[in-house]
C-alpha cells in the first residue's frame, strides 16, 4: 500500500467519507492557483472541521513522512499552493466559522477558511473595517492571507497582514497545537513566534484560527488623478499629502504607456487628462475637497504637478479607477500574462524602471511591459501580454523575462516579492534578494520547525 | 586563566584599551537598569565600535562559552540587561552614527547605539517623525528599544517598535552576521528572520544597526481631560473618537485613587474638573476642537462622560498631562515603585481591575495600589509604593505581590508583560500567560539561534 493511501486510510478513522476527495472527485478549483502555473491533481484533499482534525493528520502525516500542501482559496500567484501528484492537499474550507467580534477590543476571531471578504463584510455589519483588501477578497481564506502576508492597495495607509492579525492557532508538522491566540495589542510576553508562521507560505505549520485586529472605518473619501512629468514628483506628492493631509489610502502610479493602453481598452471613455503626460498617479485621500485642491494648485505652481482632476461624485470616481484596473483585468482574461511584483527603495523605482524597461526592450522587443504599482509601499509592479508567442517558446521566453527583471532587481538590491510571495515560481531567484547567511537561516528555521519536510516542500527555497 | 580573562585577553587584539573595561573601572550605570533590582558589577564591559568587533568578541565567547550580556541604555525595569559578576557586558555606545536619512523612502539608518531622542531629533530636523516615545528616551538606545519591542503612550496611534523596523542587521551567536537591512515597507521574500530578534531581550542575537521606517508629524492636537461614570464608557469614548475623528495620539485612562494622590502631589494645582469621579482620561487627538466638543457634548447628553476640559493652550495642555505623570515620577524619586505593566482584552480591564485591587486590599490592607494605563493598547499599570515596608520584609512582601497580580491575570487569560518584557523579574510567572508547548518552542528557537547558550543566558526563561 502506497504511503498516500496509508494516509488516507488512518485519516478515515476519523474523518467522514465527505471529508476525503480523491483521483476525479477532486474539484479542479485544487489543481492550481491564479497563476496558472501547472495544473495538477494532488493524490487526495482532506477537509478537516477542526484543529484537532489538523492536528491528527498531520500527526500521521508525520510519521509516514508523507509530504502535504495546506490550500486556501488558490488565489496565490506564486504557486505556493499547488501540489504534486504525490502529494496530500489539506483544504480549510470546512473551517469558516466567524467565532466572535468583540466590540470592546475592536478584534475578531475566525478559522483560518473564512474568506477576507466574509471578515470585510461582518466587520462592516458591526460598524468597523478590515482593511486588508486584495483582488481575490471573494475566494481566499484568512489563512491564506496570514500565510502569504498579503499584501493590497491599502498597505500604505494599513499595513500588510502582518500588522492585523494579533493572535493564531497553528499546527506544527508533527500535530503540536500552537495556541497564540492573543487578543491584545500589546503583548512582550517571550518570543513572538506568531511572526515565523506570518508570511512563511504553510511551509512552518498551518493556520486554524486567527485573532484580528479591526479598525475604524474611513470617511468620506476625494479620489485624484494627477500627472507628473516625472517619478520623483509623484512622491513628493504623496509625501505632501502625509505631512499637510493625511496618508492616503491608496495610492497608485502608472506610467504613460500603461495609461494609455487603459484607456484604449476602456469602453466610451475619453481621457479625463487634456494631453499625455511621463507619470500618472491615482489615489483615495480621506481629506475635504477644498484642502486637497490647495495642495495640488501649490504644486502646480512649482510644476511638480502638470494636469489633475478630482472626482466629483462616485461615478466619476469609479472612472477615474478603471484606468488603474483594466490593464491587469484585461490581459487576465484575453491575453497570457507574465507579472512581476518587485520592491526597491522608494526613491529608486523610478531609476529602476528606465533601466529594466531599456534592458526589457533590448531583448524583447517585440513585447510591450508595462510599469505600475503601488509605490507608496516601495512596490512596482509589471505585466506583459505573451499571448502572441507560440507555444513552443513560451517557457524560454518566460525564463528570459525573469533573468531580466530579477537581474535588475539584484542590481538595484531590491526584492523580487513585494506581496505576491515566493512560492514555487520564484524560488529560484531567491538568492538575488537574501545572501547566504539569511537563506541558511530560513534553512534551519525550517528544519526546527519541520524536521522531516513534511510541510509544503520545495517551496521557498529546496 | 580564567574564562573570562582569556576573553578578554583575545579581545585586546582587536579592541583598543579604551574599548575595556574592568573591575572598578567600570561605570556604575553597567550593573543595573531602571528596575534597581540588583547592582552587580560584570566581569567587563566591551565597547565594540563597528559590526566586525561584536562578530569577533560573540566568535571568541561562543567558543570558549562564555556568556556575554547584550546593553543599551538600562532604561529597562526586567532587569533583562543586568549581567552577572562571571559575565560580559557588550556595550552599543560606541556605534551611535546615524547613517542616513533617506527622505523619498522615508527611513532612517542608524547604529543600534544611537539613542531614541537622537533619532526623534534627526527625524525632526529632517521634517520627518520617529513617533515610538518612551520614558527613557534620552538614555535608551535604538539597539535596547528593538531587543525589547518597546511600547509608550504612542502605541495606540502608531505601533509598537516592531512596527518601525523595515530592517536589523544582527550578529549571532556564533559571530555569524545576518544582513536583513531592508528599507521596503513591502518585502515577501522567504521568511521574515527580523521577528525574531525584536523583542527577543537579547537573547537571540544582538542588534548592530537597523533601518526605521519614518513618519510624517501629526499636526496641532487637542488635549482634553474626561470624566466617567465607569470604565467601558472610557472604552466608548476611545471608540467614538476614532469613529468619528481620528485614533488619539495617546488615550490614558486613571482610576480616581490615582486621580486624587496626582492632584495632592501637584504644587499650586486645583481640580480642573468640579467634583471627584470614578474613571478620568487624557487624551491627545489630531482634531479641531469644534468636533472634539460636539462629540463630547453628545456623550455627555447619555451620561458617559460626566464632566471633561479641553486645555485652551500649550500650558492647560502640560498642567493635565502632569496628572497623568506625577504619580509614578513621584514615587519613583521619593519612594520604593513597585510596578506591574500587566496586558488583557481591553473590555476586561475595568472588571480585572476590581477584583485585583480587591485581592490586593485583602492581602496587602496597609499598601495603596494605583491603577492606571494605555488602556486602547489593552496595558494596564499598577504601582505600589512600598517604602514604609520594614527592609527584611520586603523580598517576601513583593513576592506575595507578584502573586496576587500575576494569579489574577492568569484567572483573566491575560498577559503578564505588555510592554517592558520579562528579563529577569517576571521569568518565573512567564508561563501564567505562555502554554507549555509555546514554552518549548521558543526554547527550541533558543536552542537553534544558540546552541551555547552565551547569548544574555537566562533571561525570559531558565
């Protein structure tokens, strides 16, 4: 009998016949994540309905040296989630339970199956707000989000995750429960160790439960578009608008080839600009109209600011930030898109993007790459369309790509995951952002924490 | 040879003679800290200059086992800093450059001997804000405020110290140098090591230099002082204010006790307020005071506030400010503070409160117990003056204390250190507030980051 079905077959001891899928009765929703990498089925996915469920499996997961790949809603695009043929997916979706909000210290407790978007809306039904907000808020599971440390457009004014969740539940390999479910902001008691499993993409331990941290909701907010006639005046803005405003809740910048092809692609829609410009940026302030206009005349005066217009009522709004949007949406759903998701200092994002769009167009001059992100957060995005190579070049080409961008990356001493995480698909350009003495660390982090790789193998780093 | 006298005799080649000191040569403010727990003079005190020294004096103290003992300013109150007459001291005073201010990313690069107000100063000068504030401000150095994660009235608005590091470089046990000097608010590659090392008492590894993240500065605030008729209405006033105008930039709340001593101890002080209540607030808020008056004046329509001023100018301001503060500077210079810095969900605290000033007033029917704290941050303080104690009952006497507090907190699920960490004072009721498998965790951390155990030896845990 094979490992796997060893498995399978203790685990049905105690979980019920609709807790085990496998071979065809895989739903194909576990075959691959947003990133469309590979798709493959996994040898079976446990549903367990609760950390002592998690616990047992991994216990005897453990002990069969049996190799298993935890799965939120695959709405990743690192691959993390994607599991081998040989491998046992654990699915959480059977632990999506809101235990309680507790309106004195402003908290949550949920399973880690919840999706970000039932915590958005239950704490918005008890007057307050998640801010964690990200592309995939209607299908991924809290436990996900703590396990990549997601990241989103409200970062620069919220933080990532990490900043919301207070307190887990967390199985180790070898079915040790974890319980750090702290409710406090404040809490110095020993180590922290909540903080290795934040962002360590189910290669420590799996996520069960979670306490997070909610906060007030935002008013009323003026939505801008500004031009630039170049990157750094866009940070000035925006350091202008921290120091006499407020820091904005998003802010979002795009260069001028990304602006244009939005706005081609967006239906009836003129340019609400009255020419082109080098640099655009987009953003949410929660500041009276008359306020934010005095700011951007004083920098329209000096000339960092060329051309602006704030948006007069919702509609106009929602307008202003479909140019943000449909450049991503359009080349998911009608291209093949390659995306990168890189940080480097704030100051240099704009240097890096000359040269990585110089060195991109040197060797690829056929693909147009477009640069956009949320820069606030030293966070640069760029999507190209690969929807006209053939097939069989596809794979090399992508290679290239990759060499290229995460050469620059190297080049400037940036990281080459800003959000997105590492994963599979990144796990061989590790080493250009973390030199060896950290990467031998994470390396022993790992074994203490999962002797015998058990736990989401090969992920990170091999 | 003793240990100790070939350390430092193989520290000679590379330490200048001004870089060691021993016996009586040693400064007096190297054999305690702020707690005055116990004074004891170390073996040495060594005062590494550069990163590649504290690399070279841990690389000689791990081989021959030498414990060394990791010092900032001494402005702790666990004792986490205090060594041993058999131990070393590594002092950071002499790496105390602030590196760089970089103002498009907003960050500040320092030496981890730099002190908290040097760096809230260049922040200043930079027209930039370094908003963690503690007591010890003057003395305490960047280096301690990270190994202990400091807190501070700030916390509420701004964070913890884990919140403003972006980056650490660290030195292991071993003299192994881990560079994790990131200067990007958004950094998803591998695994987060700097978690670690904050708020680990350095234990884990000692902290050379390190990246902040910098802020804008708030503009005017509004201080004002609130009376209630118990505590959860203090808690609704929190909630209000950041509901309908902003996160206050410090929200402390005082029991009438406390109330009462603060205004007996101010020279030349009235009331401001007409008569005595049960719970008060300061509270510091960026709002115009136009809404901050409407908003009180509707709180006071359904009598949960009783009674509240807001100061008219900077001295008003100072003079409530100094109710807040008087108590425990009070005792501190004139008395014998016992204080607690206890953590617990923040709608528990006026409940935890009762119960532990009643099981104190039974045990201790001769000793006044104040209760005050960041109670938006869920931190509670308790000071007892105990200076009338007979000297050979005191030891027994704080024991017995300790005992009644921390048992409550354990009764409350709360946590023993929200703040100030468990060094040495509160290591033996560490596992009131930790489970015997977190426990075992962070020793197996311990065990992985030093083998030798030379790093701060038994502190947080034996």
């Amino acid at each position: 009998m094979s490992t796997q079905l060893q498995v399978v077959e203790r685990c049905r001891v105690f979980l019920a016949e609709q807790q085990i899928a496998m071979g065809d009765a895989i739903n194909i929703r576990h075959y691959t994540d947003w990133s469309n990498y590979k798709r493959i089925q996994p040898y079976a996915v446990l549903f367990p309905k609760n950390t002592e469920q998690v616990s047992q499996i991994l216990s005897i997961c453990n002990e069969l040296k049996q190799a298993v790949v935890p799965q939120g809603g695959m709405t990743g695009v690192a691959g993390a989630g994607i599991a081998n043929a040989d491998e046992i997916v654990i699915a959480l979706d059977k632990m999506h339970k809101i235990e309680e909000i507790d309106q004195y210290a402003s908290t949550m407790t949920v399973q880690a199956g919840v999706t970000l978007e039932e915590v958005q809306n239950a704490a918005r039904q008890a007057g307050l707000f998640f801010p964690v907000d990200v592309g995939g808020r209607g299908s991924c599971q809290i436990g996900g989000n703590i396990a990549t440390n997601a990241g989103g457009l409200s970062v620069i004014r919220y933080g990532m995750m990490r900043e919301h969740v207070l307190g887990i539940e967390v199985v180790l390999a070898d079915g040790r429960v974890l319980n750090l479910m702290n409710k406090m902001i404040k809490n110095n008691a020993g180590y922290d160790l909540k903080q290795n499993f934040i962002g360590s993409e189910g290669t420590l331990g799996i996520v069960t439960r979670a306490v997070l941290k909610l906060s007030a909701p935002p008013s009323e907010l003026s939505t801008c578009l500004c031009a630039f006639p170049d990157f750094l005046s866009a940070v000035h803005l925006l350091r202008r608008l921290q120091k006499n405003l407020t820091t904005p809740n998003a802010f979002e910048v795009m260069w001028d080839e990304y602006y244009q092809l939005s706005l081609s692609w967006m239906q009836n829609s003129s340019n609400p600009l009255t020419q082109s410009y080098p640099v655009y940026a987009i953003f949410d302030v929660e500041a009276p109209a008359e306020s934010l206009e005095n700011l951007l005349a004083d920098m329209f005066e000096t000339g960092e600011i060329l051309d602006a217009v704030i948006a007069q009522n919702q509609a106009q709004a929602q307008q202003l930030w479909l140019i943000r949007e449909t450049v991503p949406a359009e080349i998911s759903s009608t291209g093949r898109p390659l995306c990168f998701d890189v940080s480097l200092p704030i100051g240099e994002l704009g240097e890096f993007k000359e040269v990585c769009q110089a060195r991109l167009d040197q060797h690829f001059p056929d693909l147009v790459s477009l640069f956009f992100g949320h820069i606030g957060d030293s966070n640069m995005h760029i999507i190209l369309d690969l929807k006209h190579l053939p097939e069989d070049q596809l794979e090399s080409v992508m290679t290239g790509i990759d060499e290229v961008v995460y050469g620059v990356v190297r080049e400037f001493k940036g990281c080459i995951s800003a959000e997105h995480g590492i994963g599979l698909l990144k796990r061989d350009y590790l080493h250009y952002s973390v030199d060896e003495n950290t990467l031998n660390m994470m390396r022993q982090l790992k074994q203490l924490f999962d002797p015998n790789k058990i736990l989401n193998p090969n992920k990170i780093f091999k």
